[in-house]
C-alpha cells in the first residue's frame, strides 16, 4: 500500500510537470520591416538601350519607337561620357510637349504623395524614411525646385542605371 | 641688372619645374622628364593601307596591273602625283579626275621624320588601333571589349595629372569597338584616367540634330545646381548598398563647357561655319573638321583622330584611293589649322600619322567599277606600316628604314607620345608595355 501511495504521488507529480501551461509566442503589435537593402537586388547595369526606353517611358508613359531607339542609342555611343550624354538627350525629352510630368503646383500640394510616387515611378521601390526627410526638407527649403528638376535627377541617377 | 633679372628667372623656372603638384591619384609627383611639345595629335589612318599606294607611291603600277606611278599623299611624302588614270580626286567631268590641291607648302615628310617601313603586327581594325594606344598587343583579349592594358589617355592622366577634358579620342563612326578605346579595365588605371570620347559625324549627324539639338539649357546655378543635390543624394544611398558606375571623371566645370561645345556645333553646323578641310565630301573629312573645333576649345594635351573610310578597300578599290588622297587632304588641313587658327598649339604640337595595319600583297577576286581589284587584310604585307613624326625637337627630312629594313613596331606609338609629353619613365616603369622603346630610341 505504501509502494502504491509512492508511486501514484511520483505519477502525479509528472502528470502535473508535462501539463503546466505554455507561453504564448508574444506579439509585440508592430509593422513588421524590412532588414535587407532596399537596393540589393538591383546588381544588373542597364544597356543604353534598356536605359532609353525605360525613361522614355517614364516620362511619356508610352513605348519608344524601335527606330528612335536606334537612332537615340547611336546618339549616346557617339560621346564617351555617359552623363553628359543622358543629360542631353532627356534634357531634349523634356522640351517636347509630350512629356507627361505632374505640374509644381501638384508637387507642391501633397509632397509626400509626390515623392512617393516619384520613388516607385523610377526606383520601383518604397521610399525609406531617411530619403523621404532628406527630400521634404529640401523641397521645402527650396521653392523654386520643379517637378522636371526632381524627375531629372531621378532619371540621371546611378541607382536608375541598374535593375 | 640682367644678371640679376637672370637669377630671379631661373629661380622661378627651376621652382616651377621641381614643384611636386598632386595628382588625382593622391600621390605628390613630380614631373618625370622634360616635354617636347605640350600637345600630341595622332592620326590613326585606320581601316588597313597598302605601303604600295602609299608611301612607295605606286598608285595603280602595283595592284592593277596598269602603268601609272605617284604619289597620291602629297601632303605627308615628296613626290609627283600620278600623271595617268587619275581617279582618286574630286569631279570635274568624271569621278575623281580632278586631284584636291596641296595644303601644306612643305610637306611632313620635310618637316619630320618618317619611319618608312615599320610592323604593324595586328591586321584587324580593333586590334591595330588598340595595339597602338595602348603599346601592348591584343593577344589576350576579344573584340567588343574593352583593352585590358591602360591606354596612353591613362597613363598621361594618372601620371601627368591632366584633367579629362585634356585628352580626347575622336573617331569617324562608332562601329568597329572604336567608342570602347577610351580607356582599359586594367584595375591599376581604367574608367577614372579616361579620355573623352566623340564620333562627331553621329552626334552632330542627322540622329544628333533629331535627339540632341533640341536639348534644353539648364541654368546652372538655378536649376543645374538642384538637380545635380538631389542626384548626388540619390547617388550617396545608392552607393552604400549597390555598384558604381563607370566616370572619366569630367569634373561639373569640363562637362559644363562639353554641353555648351555640343551647343556650339549644332549651331556652326547649321550655319556653315565648322572648321572642315577644304574638301569635306566623307566622313572622315567632316571628322577632321569637328576635331579641329575640339583642339580649338579645349586644346587638349592628347587628341587621338580615328579614320577609317580607307576600309572600303575589301570591294571597292577606287574608293580606297580617294579615301587615301582625302586623309591625307585631311592632315595637312589639321597640321594648317593648329599652326594657323589655334595659337595656344601653334609650334607646340607635335603630329603624328601611323596607319593601324597594311593590306594584302594580293588582291581578292572583287572587283569595282572601274574594274580594279579590292584587298583584304590578312598576310605579311598586311603587318607593313609607316609613321611620321612632327613637331618641336623632331628631326626633319630624316628618314629611317626603308622597304627591305624594318625599323619600328606599333607597339612604340605609346612609349613615343609618352616621351613626347614628358612621362616616358613613369609609363615605360608601370611595366606593362610590350616594348620600352621609343620610335627615338630606334633613330
């Protein structure tokens, strides 16, 4: 009798051990982010080709033609510094009536959305908040800053180059 | 009194030349050797030309089978033009019968010296141009690539700290690779010691008068300056995390004054006005013509010109003729020009003229309308060049080497401009030229 009060109690006392309750995973109620590079999957450098009509597109929301893309092409081979080259022909882009940019006052009106939009319409990513300060900022404390300003240094900039 | 005046002179001068000055390298330098001009022109007659039509001046004696003799280069060599079946000039009453007049009252092979049988090695158009910029031979690297020894726009930049726009590579077109000699991917110079590439005839062709006249002008500190901010903030994130692109490094001031440049000959071009040779009927003509307004704006230590309408030889032998007598039209124009129209470069240039390879001994089985044969470039004719040489410190009338006595190889071109400019020893000891030797050192 003895032995089996023993072992009931030890069997209890096992019992009690395995069933206790477990924690639950705890949830901290915060937006989950992103910790890898915003840009880390864009390693591909553009041809001048791909560059070209990417921005035409951009800028004038419809397909470049396969002869101006040609000719375009032809253009920027023909000078040996790339940016300059870039420079001159969408700063050419930007004096055709055709190119479809949001107008300043537009800009000027929600510069958060702007930018954003700028962000995806170029970079086909989110804009980080650091990028989004950095711009605010500066568009702010600069009033005389176009949206072609903007759209041209989107267009001109390194990160644009690569996919 | 002048004794003194003597002293403070010397002084400054000797300050001046000992100075060290720092480099976009980082490293104090101090200038290697002496120059013998400040500026260099190479013309590079690419596209292949027989040492027969050329410098032998055997004119049609040679390849066609027909008796007519001379010198259809009268600018570069002495001698008579051919007298019979002259088919290689302008048109009076038929295609070329009326050879372009003489520039140059001397010509260079007066002024200069002439190595008058040197070897070219490569026979392709790429690998000649590439052999000669860059003093190596292209034995282990493709087409449509880009050198892999730094070119002599490197070493000059690197080791003569001069600015981007001081270094200038003009070619007649962009096929061929030709835009991709700009500068090599050697890890110890490449993109950053580059020179400025511009095929004049495209960019202020009829594609460039399409995509580029029309570009819109900036204002530089109202508009230029914001719009570089924001790039460079744009460019600041995205090299923390991704790649850099290739920069010859024009700083903002240099690509500034390459815009305005563009500008500029859009508007001479339309109006006329650009600095062409006489005759400008091809397009290595109005090549020559644009690369007299670069020389003009931006005087450049080191313009290499690129010719190379003389490839038409494979089918069309009688247009190799007139493209031989017009490279040669466009020389002496060049050397006129600089000593006539650029004052900064007047008797302080020094020009040379190499082809990139020859041609054949023998003809191919093509044949052109006036029934002469076409050559390829593929046998041991194909390896014999010639090159002159001009400028301060250059003997003149001296010849060396002679059609059985080759003296030279394409390969010193480099070493050559090098020793010209000043930096024969920084680039001979960077230890990667297939040869050390000037075309000096063989004289």
């Amino acid at each position: 009798m003895h032995i089996f009060r023993k072992y009931c109690i030890k069997i209890l006392v096992v019992l009690f051990v395995f069933s206790s309750c477990q924690q639950d995973d705890l949830i901290y109620d915060i937006n989950q982010l992103q910790s890898s590079s915003y840009n880390a999957n864009k390693n591909k450098q553009k041809s001048i080709g791909q560059y070209i009509s990417i921005v035409y597109a951009n800028l004038f929301q419809t397909a470049l033609s396969s002869n101006e893309l040609v000719e375009i092409t032809r253009c920027i081979e023909s000078i040996g510094d790339k940016q300059v080259a870039h420079e001159i022909v969408l700063s050419n882009f930007m004096n055709s009536d055709d190119v479809l940019i949001p107008s300043d006052s537009l800009m000027r009106a929600d510069l958060d959305l702007f930018l954003e939009e700028t962000y995806k319409r170029f970079f086909v990513r989110d804009i980080t908040e650091a990028e989004r300060e950095f711009f605010l900022n500066y568009l702010n404390a600069n009033p005389n800053v176009s949206s072609e300003m903007v759209y041209m240094s989107f267009a001109l900039s390194n990160e644009y180059q690569f996919y | 009194m002048k004794r003194r005046s003597f002293i403070k002179k010397a002084s400054l001068a000797s300050a001046a030349i000992t100075a060290p000055f720092i480099l976009p390298s980082g490293r104090l330098f101090a200038a290697s050797g002496m120059r013998m001009s400040d500026h260099v022109v190479l013309v590079a007659f690419a596209g292949g030309v027989r040492q027969q039509e050329s410098i032998l001046q055997r004119y049609l004696d040679d390849s066609q089978s027909y008796p007519s003799a001379g010198n259809i280069l009268y600018n570069l060599f002495n001698g008579a033009p051919p007298t019979d079946k002259i088919v290689y000039g302008t048109k009076n009453i038929i295609d070329g019968d009326t050879p372009i007049p003489q520039i140059l009252s001397q010509t260079l092979e007066n002024q200069g010296t002439t190595f008058r049988e040197v070897n070219a090695s490569a026979v392709g158009h790429y690998a000649g141009v590439n052999a000669m910029i860059t003093g190596n031979y292209m034995y282990t690297q493709g087409l449509r690539n880009k050198p892999t020894m730094p070119t002599i726009f490197e070493y000059l930049r690197r080791h003569q700290g001069e600015k981007a726009t001081k270094t200038w590579f003009i070619g007649n077109g962009i096929g061929n690779s030709i835009p991709l000699l700009d500068y090599s991917t050697h890890s110890g110079y490449g993109a950053s010691y580059g020179a400025n590439f511009l095929a004049p005839i495209i960019t202020f062709g009829s594609d460039g008068e399409k995509h580029l006249k029309n570009a819109k002008i900036y204002h530089p500190e109202d508009e230029l300056d914001p719009m570089y901010k924001m790039k460079y903030f744009l460019d600041n994130v995205w090299y923390s995390q991704g790649k850099q692109l290739p920069n010859i490094g024009n700083t903002e001031e240099e690509k500034a004054e390459i815009k305005s440049f563009v500008k500029d000959m859009f508007e001479k071009t339309e109006a006329g006005t650009i600095a062409h040779p006489p005759i400008a009927d091809n397009g290595d003509l109005r090549t020559i013509g644009y690369a007299c307004e670069v020389m003009k704006r931006f005087k450049p230590t080191l313009t290499v010109i690129y010719l190379s309408n003389v490839d038409g030889c494979h089918s069309n032998f009688t247009g190799y003729l007139e493209s031989l007598h017009r490279a040669d039209h466009g020389v002496g124009h060049i050397w006129d020009y600089i000593q006539n129209n650029i004052p900064q470069m007047a008797n302080n240039t020094t020009l040379m003229v190499v082809p990139e390879h020859g041609r054949n001994l023998d003809s191919n089985n093509i044949e052109d309308g006036n029934a002469f044969s076409g050559y390829d470039h593929s046998d041991g004719n194909s390896r014999r060049i010639f090159s002159t040489i001009v400028g301060p410190g250059i003997d003149s009338n001296l010849s060396i080497g002679g059609e059985n006595n080759q003296i030279g190889d394409i390969v010193n071109i480099t070493p050559t401009i090098a020793e010209i400019l000043g930096c024969k020893n920084d680039v001979v000891g960077s230890g990667l030229l297939a040869s050390n030797k000037s075309l000096f050192d063989l004289i």
